[in-house]
C-alpha cells in the first residue's frame, strides 16, 4: 500500500506513527520507490552538507514560525460470525495471554515482551487514558513492548520499540463508567494505549537529517516534537443468532510540530496533506487491525475445535 501524492517526508511522519502500534509498514521495502516519492527523495538528497551541519541559522529564524501536520484516523473492523461455546469460554480465551498478544502484534508478526511498570510510566498511562476517556490502570495491569522491524526506503531506516498499555476490563462498574448510554450488560474488553515510542534511525544524512527536524528525535530516539494520542479497545458481542462476533476499534492521531519552512518542500497545502495522510492512516490502520482481527479469529477456532 502506499501514500497517493505525498513526499517521502510525510511517509516518514505517517509510517513512524503508525509503527508506534506496530501496524504494518505504509510502503514497501524492497521495491523500487514510486516517482513521486523517488521525486521527493532527490529533494532530500539536494539538502545542502552546511545545512546538515550547521542548520542552527534556519532553526532560528523559524523557530517563532512552526507548524503542525495533524494526521487522525478511526476504524472499527469485525470478525466473522463465529459459533459460540459458552461466555465462560469466551472471556477465559480473552484472558489468554497468548490470544491478547496476537491483537498488538499485526497477528503474531512481531517480538512481544511484558516489562514491570515504574511508578512513572503507571502516572504517564493514567493521563492518557484520562485524556482518552479510556478507564484508569493500575499495579496489575501491563505493558507490553514490541519491537518493529521498521521501515525502509532508499537512504532512510526508522526502526522502533514501542511500550503498549493493556488492560482487560471486565467489572461492571469500570464498564459502565466507559458507555453510561446503555442499560444493557456490557461484555469485558481490551484496552490498548500507545505510551511511547522509540527509534532509531540510520542513512544518508539528508534524508535522516530532515526526519529528525520533523520529529524533534534526540539522541535516545525520543520525538520531542511529535505527539500522539492512540486508543485501541477490543471486544465481543452476542448476536441474535446465537454467534459471537470480535470486534476492534481503533484510533490513531499524530500530530508533527517542525519549523514552518520545512512546508515549502511539500507537495500541496497544509489541508490538503493532512486529508491524504488521514487517509493513509485509516488504510493502514485497516490493514494491520484486520491482520489482528483474522489471527485472533483462527485462534478462536482452533481453541474450541470449531468451523465456521
């Protein structure tokens, strides 16, 4: 899949977030670049050796005049009608540590390993999930780091560890404080809160160079300049027929603070780019979720010995 009329600048933008939940890359990696992104490329290539070097001048002058690309999207994707066993049966393969990775890890893709929560990282979750209207978590909740293989395009490699709060909400009373417009009982869920993300990044100097003035990356891999705000919950309905159905609901919004000047090697107006990179992240976005989604399906039925 690739990012109709966009700069290799904004694929980086876009990819860097959407790899922050371990979605899916936007562009391939091994094929030959598109010309409009292999346009963009010669643009980055033309980025003066002294501008690397000694870009203190520009980032002055700009400093008071900066920007943001805002890039949203929102997906709900949906299992197949699946037989169902018994809601016991459902909520303890929900509970599956196994089953729970498969839905953060584009179907089992990717490495994914548990780490202890700090006090810090607890009070940074809970700000989110504020923020989100997602409930709050706590010592027995977890995070999950995952690593990415990254993207790749010629003279440009972003990898990243991104660290994923989890939490199963099952209780009624936490369940009601997230939907309080439904009497009915509400089935447990999956929350998945993106909490950080790490890169690192390697290249050509000019290509790396203006990925780095976009995000803000220090030298940790840290963007300073990027901000996020990502929720992913997870669930089941019973349906009238007497099947279950999965279902996931996913949003992800970035938004990219860079010197203003930057916006002059863009192809179209800030709108315009912020539409297509919406657009970009709802496809992938898609993508990834409904990898997710058909990996936690079979799973399901291999569980319970089922067909559909």
């Amino acid at each position: 899949m690739k990012i109709a009329s966009t700069t290799l600048i904004l694929i980086v933008a876009c990819n860097t977030a959407c790899n922050s939940l371990h979605i899916l890359p936007v562009g391939p990696s091994k094929h030959r670049l598109p010309s409009s992104h292999r346009s963009a490329f010669t643009i980055l290539q033309a980025v003066p050796d002294e501008v690397l070097e000694e870009d203190s001048f520009i980032l002055n002058d700009a400093k008071e005049e900066e920007t943001t690309l805002t890039l949203r999207g929102e997906i709900s994707v949906a299992s197949a009608d699946l037989p169902k066993t018994s809601i016991d049966d459902v909520v303890e393969f929900f509970k599956t540590e196994a089953n729970r990775n498969l839905l953060v890890t584009g179907g089992g893709e990717r490495p994914c390993n548990e780490i202890k929560v700090t006090p810090l990282q607890l009070n940074d979750w809970k700000s989110r999930c504020s923020a989100l209207g997602a409930c709050q978590p706590d010592d027995n909740d977890s995070i999950l780091s995952i690593v990415s293989s990254g993207i790749q395009f010629p003279g440009l490699k972003v990898e990243s560890n991104a660290l994923i709060g989890v939490k199963f909400v099952e209780s009624q009373e936490e369940l009601q404080k997230f939907d309080e417009s439904e009497e009915k009982r509400r089935n447990p869920r999956y929350e998945f809160v993106l909490l950080s993300n790490e890169q690192i990044v390697s290249g050509l100097a000019p290509a790396v160079w203006i990925f780095k003035k976009l995000t803000g990356a220090d030298k940790n891999g840290e963007d300073e300049n990027s901000k996020f705000d990502s929720l992913s919950t997870v669930t089941y309905e019973e349906k009238e027929n007497g099947t279950i159905m999965f279902r996931t609901d996913a949003l992800l919004s970035i938004g990219v603070t860079f010197p203003k000047f930057l916006l002059k090697i863009l192809p179209g107006d800030k709108k315009s780019i912020e539409e297509k990179g919406g657009k970009s992240v709802i496809k992938t976005l898609d993508k990834d979720v409904s990898q997710s989604m058909k990996a936690f399906e079979k799973a399901y039925l291999e569980k319970f010995d089922l067909d559909l």
